[in-house]
C-alpha cells in the first residue's frame, strides 16, 4: 500500500522577473552618465556589481527557503498508512471515522438524569418501576448484570434466549446501539441508539435501578 504523496506546488515570487527591470535601470543609468559624459567610477560600479549579487542572493535565498519550509521529496511509503484501507494505490484520505469511545469512558461523565430523559424512547414498551410488569419488552429494573434473556415470565426470542452472557455495559451498549446487529432476530423493535452519549447515560440510569 502506498502513503500519499505530500506535495505542495510552492510557486514562489518569481523574481528573475525582475531582473530585466534592474538591467534596463542600470543601462539607463550607465545610458544617462554617459550623455553626460561623466565616467563611471569604480565605486558606482561596486555598488552595479553589489546589487546584482544582493538580487542573486535574495532569489538563491529565497529559492532554498522555500525548499526548506516546504519539502517537496516524496512521502515516505511507510508513513501515514491507514489500518483497514485496502485500495492500492489510491489516494490515502484520512477518514473523519467517529472516534470509538469505550462506553466505560463515556460512563464516568454519563448523566442518570439524562438517561431517565432517552429512556422515554423505551417505555411504551419497558416498565422501569421496581417489581414492574414485563410489557412488550421485558421489565428493566435491575437489568444490569442479569443474565441475558432471564426476566421471569417474559416469552424471549430464540435470538435472546439463546444468546447467553450477562448485560454488562459493554453488551448494553452493543444491544442498544443497534438491537437487530447485536441480537440477529431479536423480537426488539426498536432503531437504535446511534448517539454513543445517549447509550451512556441509559446505561447509567439502568445501573441506578438496583437495590442501592
Ligand atoms: C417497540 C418496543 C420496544 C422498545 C421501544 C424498546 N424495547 Fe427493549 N425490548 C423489546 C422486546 C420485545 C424485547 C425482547 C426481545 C427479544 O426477546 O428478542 C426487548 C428486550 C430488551 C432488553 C433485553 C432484556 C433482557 O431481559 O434480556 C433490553 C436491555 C432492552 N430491551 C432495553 C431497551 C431500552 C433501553 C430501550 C429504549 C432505549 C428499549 N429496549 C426499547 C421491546 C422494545
């Protein structure tokens, strides 16, 4: 696989451009001292010479300055090589991916408050109250490390009944981000919680639905 190549097309201020608008100053100069018929000196004719070099300098300067602050060698084939793209040869663009928080991170500044708000989304479906019935979903109070699919009394899919594993935040996340992904034929109807923030602050309100 190869890295993109940095490139920056550095047009820099063309300054031999210039240069015929010095010659045509000097010869004008010389041009003029000679109507008058003054001779040049060798003094003028340092400072001639001087500021031609000067202008050489500046543009030789000038020149590497930009090659120095804008290196235009190819990339190294072993940098910037992205995990997981396959295309060969095609230009390396960084994907502005969603950076995966793990839900044990996001839950250290999770809200219960916030999670009591998005399980609004549940409970046509879920009874949260202690000792609560199970609806068309099963009664979530103290869901949080139970057993997967072992609510008493609830007829569980296959997918869940099946599933084994205990709801801990990481399965949690997983079931609530996309129900039909994490549980393949799950009776659940429910989208998803496409929000890493909301699931956060579910599962924070689910963990607060225990004997304390
Ligand atoms: C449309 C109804 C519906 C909605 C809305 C819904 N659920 Fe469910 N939920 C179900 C059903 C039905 C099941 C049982 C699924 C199965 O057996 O496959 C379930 C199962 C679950 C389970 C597994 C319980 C267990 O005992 O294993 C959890 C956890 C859960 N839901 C959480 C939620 C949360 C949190 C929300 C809101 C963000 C939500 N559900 C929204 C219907 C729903």
């Amino acid at each position: 696989m190869r890295a993109a190549n940095l490139r920056f097309d550095v047009s820099l201020p063309n300054l031999c451009d210039a240069t015929p608008q010095v010659f045509t100053r000097i010869t004008e100069y010389v041009a003029i001292n000679a109507a008058l018929g003054e001779r040049m000196d060798s003094f003028e004719l340092n400072k001639i010479a001087g500021a031609i070099l000067f202008t050489l300098l500046v543009y030789l300067g000038v020149q590497n300055l930009g090659d120095i602050m804008f290196s235009t060698q190819p990339a190294d084939p072993t940098a910037y090589v992205v995990e997981g793209v396959v295309e060969e040869g095609a230009p390396v663009v960084a994907s502005v991916a969603e950076v995966v928080v793990p839900i044990s991170e996001l839950l250290q500044t999770a809200s219960i408050e916030k999670g009591e708000k998005v399980a609004k989304k549940c409970v046509s479906c879920h009874n949260f109250d202690i000792g609560g019935a199970n609806k068309i979903g099963p009664a979530l109070w103290g869901i949080v490390d139970r057993d997967i699919g072992a609510t008493d009394g609830f007829n569980y899919s296959d997918a869940l009944a099946g599933h084994g594993g205990v709801w801990d935040y990481e399965a949690l996340n997983g079931f609530l981000e996309n129900p039909k992904k994490y549980a393949v034929g799950t009776n659940m109807a429910f989208a998803g919680l496409r929000k890493a923030k909301d699931r956060a602050n579910i599962i924070a309100y689910l963990d607060s639905l225990k004997a304390q």
